[in-house]
C-alpha cells in the first residue's frame, strides 16, 4: 500500500487521527497531538495484512470505496463496496459536545459499522504500537474489551464484536451494526452502540452549533467551512495552542530530507491565524489561542520569545531522529522534536505582538488587554529595537547561514508600530510617541538597506539581490501603502523571478538542503492578498480558483504542492495553507449584501 496525503482529519481538540480512503487509521498520537503514534502506518507503509501500527477495517474482495464528512462537521463516513455489490460504512469520530458545564473531550475514537446492503464480509486489523512504532503493545483481554498495554499509556478498546475475531484477526459476516471505542483505560457502563450512537448525535449537534455560529463569505462557504473545522481540530482545547499540522517529517518534496516536527505551536503563525479566526468569528476559540499566547509572553522576562514552543507552553523540542519508522514511503529521516525552538528569528517580535495587540481592541473579549501587560509587550519591542538590523534564520528557518533578513525587519517595525496604537488606546501619550519614533527610524532603516533599485524590489535581505515571497506581506501587515509605487513594483519583481505557472515559490535560490522543488501553498495565497490589495480582483480569483481545485478529496491542504501533478507534500493538515483559505476568500468573495 503506497501512501499519500489523500485522508481525512477527525479529532476533538485534545488528540486527532487521520484516515485513508479504506478506513484505516494510519496516524494517531496519544494520549495528545504531540504524543507517541499509536497508530503509524503514514511513516511506515506495509503490505495489506502485514506490519503493525495501524487500524484497519477490512472489506474482503473489496472493490471500491467512497468517503465524505458528513455535512459541517468532523465525522468522517467510509464506504466500502465488495466484488458482489455487498457494502458496509464506516463512521469515524472523536467525541466533542458540552457537558456538565464544560467541553467534553475525551481521549477517544469511535468506528461505527453498519451494514448498508448485501453480505459484507469483513475483517479487523488493530495493531497499535509505542515508543513510535519500535514495539508492538503487549495485550490483555476483559469480557468487552482489549487492553494494549504502553509503558506511559493504556488504549482500552470496548466493543459489541467477538474478541476472539479481532485478535486472531479472522474474517466475519457484519449481520447489522458493530461498534469500537477506542479510549483510556476506564470501563463502559453503558450499552456500547447506544453510547456511541449518543456521542454522535451530541458530537454532530456542536459541529453544526460551531458552524452556524461562524462568519463565512457568501462564496465559497463549503471550502471556508471545512478549513475552518480544520483549523478547529488543529486547536488544543487544554491549553489554546494551535499547532502547525498533526503529523511529523512527511517531505517538502521526495527525497529532499527536508523532513519536520510540525507537532508544536508557531509565533510566525499567530498574526495570520489570529486575523483568520477574527474574520471567520470564532471568538472563543481565538481567546482561548490569544490566552496561551499572553501566558508566552508573559513568560518571556528578559524580553526575549523563541520562534516556536510545545502545545503546553514548554520551551524545549529537542530534537532527534527515529530509526525505527522508515518515513513517508520510505523517504526519512523521520524526526521528532525540533531544533528551531533554538534559533534566533527576530520576526517572532511583530508576531507576537501583531496577534495578541486583539486584546486590547477587541471588546468581545472577557481578557482584555491593561497596561500591566502592555508593559510585558514593551519588553518584546525593546528587544525588536535592539535586533531589527541584526542577522537571524529569518522566517524560512535556514540552518545553514544567517542574514538581515527584510521581513524579520519588518515585523521588527510592526512590533513598534502596534505598540504605538495600543499605547494610543490606552491614553498613554508619552508611550505612543516613544513607540512611534522607533517605528518610523525602523521603516526608515528598511527602507533604504532593503529596497534593490536595479530589481526596483524589496529584496529578501538588507543590501541583498534575492527575493523571497514574504515581501508579499508588505502591504498586509501595514509597512506599505497600496498606493505606494514601491509595492506594485515589488509584487512585479516576484512575479519574474518567483512565479511559476500558478504557484508563486518561497524563494529560488538554493539552501541548506538544495533548491526548493515544490511550491509552498501559502505564499500563493500571499500573492492573491497582494493582488487583491492592487485590485488585480480577477487575476487572484482565478488563482484561487486553482488552490481549491488542487486540495484533496475532503477539502484539505497540506504544506506543499507540486505545480506539475498538483500532489500534497510537506506535513498535514497544514494550518497555514488552511487560514490561507479562509483569508482569501473573504477577501475576494462577493458580499453578501450585492450577492443577490
């Protein structure tokens, strides 16, 4: 079996699993997003009844399958068709619903099969290992259920089906309905199918509540929904942290080593996923994103914010290979932990304070921002003063050399120019001049080591002749004017040297590990922003356009595309690309108040 990017996402906020078009769970970590995969068949293939680390739902003399969410939620619907027309649908989920006061999320999947005609026959196939994937889980049985034994976990499967068919993984005729729950180690007492039945009807009704809550555009209002229930799912309710994509070390490109931890929670994404979440409504999920971003930068006492921290807040992600899962269809290394927890990144200033800035102009917020923690931000700009025309990684995260790099300079500036308006709020007059001075020598400094008179460009850093995409940003985050001739000019620049087709590159220019090969989706919406902004409407629709047609089959994006074949490479499902959705097209649907 050969994987590929083409799944489904179901979770709950607290742990998320990813599904092939056969019903099988080939990615789960427990007992969080960041944990041990239980299940780990995306990082090490195997042949149909063979290998370990994975869920599957077998149909034998399977012939085809189909596979949907049902409409605005999370639950995702497997059916598979034998040679004789015989049928069975799968239903995963993970339980999310209020109860007793607040959000229950257990650590729990739940696969409903139902037969839907015929005579399907069927086998299961549950192998979850630990330690990833180096060892399979020693078992032990009860009168309902399996236990598979970990060192730090237990996942205790409870079902109405024959324990004896499951382990010894023998073939069966499904007569009706058969139910697995997949949970923590604690006994049902309910009648099994009932329960799952009441979890799915109580799961169904708070995706749909989420749903009809949400502000969406008039066009393009089923790809906004699903990316934004994606994003929703890449949230840890425990905490607020919303982490870059569920998986670890799935290649930007085949063999390109360029293999990632994307388990943990990015400054660099705050601005934009913040801006996504304002727009699309969700308050409470981005109070609860803003909360563990305040707690980041209340913790930060000498001034200084690491580009990247784990879901609970911890500074450390060190990081380390793992020999024991070959990788992505063969293609390792398969990494846990990362190593940019370490880096120097001066952008991560104007990140942090570009999103948490909400709390202090959005009166919907029960935590409001006050002058105490705007104190705490000062802090944070004062370092972005003292770092904006020093080196760094920048924000592509190069491990090989450091340069001034123009957009970390910029984020410097926006760091002091929020400063300065939230100063304004406040009434602190003295501050917001202070903050204002700083912006503007900031702007000053960019403006005259950035900008390339022969490329008539701002380049990718200071006295440089590169450029890379994140120059796109320059109008979005407020550095230039629409108007400014600079700008147009700019937007041109990137259009010979890193546009090709209908994907605009991060850059072109070899790295650490060689020239990019693929296109990495978010600048491509970077570039639709910039024409929206130019009023080049149709251009950007029509690439918007392409985006969309090139997601998967459930409406999802990871990190990468190639621009030849349009498949997904890089870690899934992406949070970036998803809020690069969701932004684009509230820029450029029609509203709804002319749609009719």
């Amino acid at each position: 079996m050969i994987s590929s990017l083409n799944l489904g996402l179901i979770g709950n906020g607290r742990i998320g699993a990813l599904i092939d078009e056969n019903a099988e769970i080939v990615w789960a970590c427990l007992p969080r997003f960041d944990g041990d995969p239980v299940f780990c068949s995306l990082l090490k293939e195997h042949p149909t009844g063979e290998g370990s680390g994975y869920c599957a739902v077998e149909l034998v003399d399977l012939a085809a399958s189909e596979q949907s969410y049902l409409p605005n939620s999370a639950v995702l619907v497997t059916r598979l068709t034998d040679t004789q027309g015989a049928s069975v649908e799968v239903t995963d989920f993970s339980p999310r619903f209020p109860q007793y006061g607040r959000m229950f999320t257990p650590m729990m999947w739940v696969r409903q099969l139902r037969r839907v005609q015929g005579a399907p026959r069927i086998r299961l196939r549950i192998r979850p290992t630990y330690d990833y994937g180096r060892h399979c889980c020693p078992v032990t049985c009860g009168s309902h259920h399996i236990r598979y034994v970990a060192p730090d976990w237990v996942l205790r499967l409870t079902t109405d089906l024959s324990l004896t068919a499951i382990l010894e993984e023998t073939p069966f005729f499904l007569e009706d309905r058969a139910t697995l729950i997949f949970g923590a180690d604690e006994t049902v007492s309910e009648t099994i199918g009932e329960l799952a039945r009441r979890f799915l009807d109580e799961t169904l009704a708070f995706w749909h509540d989420w749903v009809r809550d949400i502000a969406i555009p008039f066009e393009w209002q089923e790809a906004v929904i699903r990316a934004a229930v994606t994003l929703k799912l890449n949230a840890f309710e425990d905490t607020g942290a919303i982490v870059a994509a569920m998986t670890t070390s799935i290649p930007e490109a085949p063999g390109s080593v360029r293999n990632w931890d994307y388990r943990y929670c990015w400054l660099r994404d705050a601005y934009f996923v913040v801006n996504a979440l304002n727009r699309l409504s969700t308050t409470q999920t981005m109070e609860k994103y803003l909360g563990y971003l305040v707690n980041v930068v209340a913790a930060a006492s000498t001034g200084r914010i690491q580009p990247v921290y784990g879901i609970d807040g911890r500074a450390r992600l060190d990081e380390r290979e793992i020999d024991s899962l070959p990788g992505y269809r063969g293609m390792g290394p398969v990494r846990v932990g990362n190593e940019a927890y370490t880096q120097v990144q001066h952008d991560v200033y104007g990140s942090a304070i570009l999103a948490v800035a909400h709390v202090f102009f959005d009166r919907r917020l029960v935590r409001r921002g006050n002058g105490a923690f705007f104190r705490r931000l000062e802090s944070l700009g004062e370092t972005a003063v003292a770092v904006h025309d020093q080196p760094d990684a920048g924000l592509w995260e190069l491990r090989g050399r450091q340069q001034v790099h123009t957009f970390s300079a910029v984020m410097c500036w926006a760091a002091c120019d929020r400063l300065a308006k939230i100063a304004a709020e406040l009434g602190l007059a003295e501050r917001r001049t202070y903050w204002r001075v700083w912006a503007d020598r900031i702007h000053a400094v960019v403006c005259k080591r950035a900008w390339n008179e022969k490329k008539q460009a701002f380049v990718a850093a200071f006295e440089g002749e590169a450029l890379d995409a994140s120059v796109l940003l320059l109008h979005d985050i407020g550095f230039l004017e629409t108007a400014d001739p600079r700008f147009a000019r700019t937007v041109a620049a990137v259009e010979r040297e890193l546009k090709q087709g209908e994907y605009v590159y991060r850059y072109v220019e070899a790295d650490d590990f060689g020239v990019p090969e693929n296109a990495f989706v978010v600048c491509t919406f970077w570039y639709i922003y910039a024409l929206a902004a130019l009023g080049r409407i149709d251009e950007a629709r029509g690439l918007f356009e392409n985006l969309l047609a090139k997601r998967n089959r459930h409406g999802l994006l990871a990190e990468h595309l190639n621009p030849g074949t349009g498949e997904h490479w890089g870690n899934f499902v992406q949070t970036y690309s998803m809020v690069g959705l969701i932004n684009s097209a509230i820029r450029l649907s029609r509203r709804w108040d002319s749609a009719f």
